[in-house]
C-alpha cells in the first residue's frame, strides 16, 4: 500500500465529487461477470454499473503475460426527475501493462487521465505485473452513471478479476468524512433477513 | 473432508419461516467438506446447473486436498517416499498456490505446513470423529517447518514437498473452493451467486437489490435468528474465523483448530471472533485468520489494506475497521 497515493486519490475524490465502489471476483481463466449496485452518499439517486470481463491472459510464473486482457462493459443510470434514464455501450479503450503488484486483499486504483492507462498500487507482493483492460462509458446527460469493468490479471496465484465501478452526479458535497476508495466495498447494514451465517466452522 | 452427502434442492430447514428477498433463489444446503455448503442464486431457472458445478468443485477440492481421506492426493504425496519434484493436478496445484500465496501475504501467520502440528494436537481425522481425552499430553513450543520450505513449479506445474513436512489446507482450500465455485457459476449460467462453504462466503455475478443479507455469528450452524448482526455484501467475499468452534480437550488443555505457526499450539484467546469482507473469499479467509494469529496488532494490519472487518474480543467488545457498519445494539448505547 502506498499512503501518499492513497491520499491523493481520497483527496481528488472529494474534489471531483465522484465515489467509486468496486467489487471483485476471482477465476483462474476464462469469463467473469460482476454487478455492483453503488449508493453514492450525498447524491440525490444511485448510480448502479455493470460490467462482463472477459480475460485469457494468465500466466503468472513472473507476473502476468503481456498478451492482454479485454473488457466490455456498460453504464447504466437510473432515471432521474431532471434527465430521465440513459445507458449507453461503453468503448473499449485498451489497458496498458504496468509494472504494479497484485494482491488478495487489493489496494486501490488510481486513475491517469482519460487515456485508458491504469496503475494499481497494491499491497502485498513484489515485482508482480499485471496486465489489465477496461473500458468506461459516460451517461451522455453527465448527470448519470458511469459504469467501468476491468479485467486484471496478476500474482502468482494466478488470479483474474474482473471489477466494476459506478460515478454519479454529485448533487451534494460528499461527506468530508467519506473514506477513501476501497478496493472492496464494505458490507452494508442488512435491508432485508439473513439468508446465510458466516462464522467459524 | 469426505463425507459429501447428497444435496437436497430447496431443503434449507434453517430457513424455515424466514421470507426470502426478491430475487434470491434458494438452490440447497448440504454437508461437504466437513462443514456446510448453501448456494443461492439469482435465477431460479439455472439453479440446478449451478448446483452440479458446485458440486464438481467440492468433490475436486475433496479429492486434491483432503487431510482426512487417504486415497486424496495431498495425502498421497505425503505419503510417497520419494520427495523429488512431484506433478500433481491443476486443482491441487491451483490450491497450493493460493495457500503459499496467503502465507506469503500475511508473513507466515497462515502457513500451511501446519499439518503435523494440527495432528499432535489430536486433531487429524474428520472433526466430529475427535474426542475428548483425560490422558495427560506433553506439548513441545516450536515453529512449523514455514511455507518457504514447499517448492512450487509452475512451468511443470510440480510441487516438492521436504521429509516430514506436512500439508494442511484447511485454512484456504474451501475459500478457494468457494472462489472457483461462484465466478464458474456466474459466468456460465448468467447468474448472480453466493456460494457458502462452512461461513466462508464467495459471492459473483449481479447481487439481488439490497445486496446478499449475512448474519455474523461465532459459529455459522447458528440458527439465522440468532444473535449477531447481519450486513449485506455485493460482492467478493465474506469470511469469519473464530477459536470458539472446534474445540476439544486433551488432557487438561483445551484445544482449537487454528494454529499459530510460530509455536506449532493453538493461537492464545485473544480474538474470539474475526470476519473480514475482501475482494474474494480467499482474501478474506486469509485476513480473518491471520488476524486470530496476531492477536492486538490486528486492527492496524486490517486498518493498513482497508479490509472492512469486525473483529470480537473474549471480553465480548466489539471493534469495526475499515467501514464495517457498527453494530446496532452497539451504536445505541
């Protein structure tokens, strides 16, 4: 885990006004597919995203195999008072291969620019590359969502996941005390009755 | 490991008088590596084909890296006197190295050449088979041989494994299981899922509205309206570890199942209780039980990798890290 990094993405967070939640799943190959409903504090709506990700591409004895991930992905926004709904297909805007490190627990992204280009600061692990593609589509309103899916594959242990992030239109200041963008969102108080336990076994 | 009972569709008698959300669709509940396994999915249609998967992985998972079979394969290589490089299958491999890697991220606190260690406290047969014993028992503080000591080849995908060490991967291969199980399953059959193996909580695909309700409970048999909060996750994974399970006295020592690789014995109460949420169930196992291993130096570890965990004491407090929702009976007081 990088802190600096860390904060300076807490940090434009706020000023930007976005929020980004992501959820992650794991295969060894082939296709995953996560959705991830996204409640943005301060925002008069929620965003919802989803993404399918698609990866052949692990080989992870020294890092990961540079033959690349793709990802499609697309957005949707729930319909508002103002704009109504929008969804739009997202361009595939193709990833590029960094030099960053891979993890089980994750760590959190940080975005440079528009170009497409991502570098993971992770914690965990040394040397280990990943390869990633994703993809992003913006609601033509701009005051929808944003969906994103992205496909990473990393570590030794020959991990592929797939994630999706969802941005909203900020209708409100974001709490000052909002964290810093997980790699997982954290559980959320239970709107309906358990259906499972998790406990020691 | 090895008692994999028939899956019964739709017979959860835990469920019993609780209404299930919209769009959860209960496929079944039954016993298999030695604990329980639930599996819900989002489309009821595809809940039979989402139960044969599961049922493929776990009987994989059962016939790779069992420690209480011996016809498994782990235990084959244990077993095998020749302790050169050996080629095993791509599950047990796949499991190794998930278990390698988990020791690796937690600096040893996992380990998973805790085996010999886990049956000089008595506990190497199928959990319910082990009984109290009144005989006295000498125990001997020493580290496990450590992960660094097994040797994984990914080219020839071959494993070494050094004399006398012995392999226990109780700590993630259900996790991992759970992993494979769920991402399998939404990806082919188009479906939100949540894969349940013992609490430890692998979910994939479009979550239900409101997200997958969990209640957190020392022990996952818990009746579903018991005591504990429920939080709801969307995705990854969800895990709970707890030294309140599993226990059994051998002389005049009581004896729990996670071991401390650091001194071969069962880790000191400090924990009762911790779960995780990370981004697989795998992530989240690891976190939980290596934060058991290393007791008060828990919540800064947790805090550092932003791991949503609540974690409870043997004085019944309470702490919540990384945005896990405080408890409600706790936030009122």
């Amino acid at each position: 885990m990088n802190p600096t990094s860390q904060r300076d993405r807490a940090v434009r967070l706020l000023r930007s006004g976005t929020s980004w939640l992501t959820a992650g799943a794991v295969a060894g190959t082939g296709l995953l597919s996560v959705g991830v409903a996204v409640s943005l504090p301060g925002r008069s709506t929620s965003a919802s995203a989803s993404a399918t990700a698609s990866g052949s591409v692990l080989s992870p004895t020294s890092g990961v195999s540079s033959s690349g991930a793709s990802a499609t992905g697309s957005a949707t926004c729930p319909p508002m008072a103002s704009s109504g709904s929008s969804s739009l297909p997202a361009g595939l805007i193709p990833g590029s291969v960094s030099d960053g490190s891979s993890s089980f627990f994750g760590g959190h992204r940080r975005d440079d620019g528009e170009s497409g280009a991502r570098h993971d600061d992770f914690a965990g692990g040394e040397g280990q590359g990943f390869d990633s593609a994703f993809v992003r589509g913006v609601a033509p309103t701009g005051s929808g969502a944003t969906g994103s899916g992205a496909t990473r594959a990393g570590g030794s242990n020959d991990v592929l996941s797939a994630c999706v992030s969802g941005q909203g239109a900020q209708t409100s200041q974001p709490s000052a005390s909002q964290s810093p963008s997980p790699q997982v969102a954290a559980p959320q108080p239970a709107v309906s009755p358990p259906i499972v336990s998790s406990g020691g076994s | 490991m090895n008692d994999l009972a028939e899956p019964a569709l739709g017979g959860d008698p835990k469920r019993s008088g609780i209404p299930l959300a919209t769009g959860i669709h209960h496929v079944a509940t039954f016993h298999a590596l030695g604990t329980t396994a639930v599996l819900f999915v989002t489309e009821a249609a595809v809940g039979r084909q989402a139960l044969e998967l599961l049922e493929k992985w776990i009987a994989d998972i059962d016939v790779t890296c069992s420690r209480f079979r011996p016809d498994s394969e782990i235990m084959t290589l244990r077993d095998s006197r020749d302790r050169r490089p050996r080629k095993v299958s791509e599950v047990l491999f796949e499991a190794l190295a998930v278990a390698l890697r988990a020791a690796d991220l937690t600096g040893g606190l996992v380990d998973p050449t805790v085996g010999e260690a886990m049956e000089v406290i008595g506990y190497d047969r199928d959990f319910p088979l082990i009984g109290a014993s009144d005989s006295p028992v000498t125990f001997r503080a020493r580290p496990v041989p450590g992960w660094k000591a097994v040797k994984l080849d990914r080219s020839s995908r071959t494993v070494q494994i050094p004399p006398g060490v012995v392999i226990d991967l109780g700590a993630t291969a259900k996790a991992f299981c759970a992993d494979r199980a769920a991402s399998e399953i939404a990806v082919k059959l188009a479906t939100g899922v949540l894969v349940s193996l013992g609490g430890d909580i692998a979910v994939a695909g479009p979550a239900p509205r409101g997200g997958w309700s969990v209640r957190i409970a020392d022990d996952h048999s818990e009746p579903l309206d018991g005591a504990g909060p429920v939080v709801a996750i969307a995705g990854g994974g969800l895990a709970t570890s707890s030294t309140t399970v599993r226990r059994w006295r051998r002389g005049q020592t009581t004896m729990h199942h996670l071991i401390d690789p650091g001194t071969s014995l069962p880790v000191a109460d400090y924990w009762r209780t911790v779960s995780v949420a990370a981004a697989s169930c795998v992530g989240a196992n690891t976190a939980s039980t290596a934060a058991i291993v290393m007791g008060a130096r828990a919540v800064p570890w947790l805090e550092q990798r932003l791991l949503p965990s609540r974690l409870v004491g043997f004085d019944g407090a309470v702490s919540v890290v990384a945005g896990w929702p405080v408890d409600e009976d706790e936030s009122s007081r």
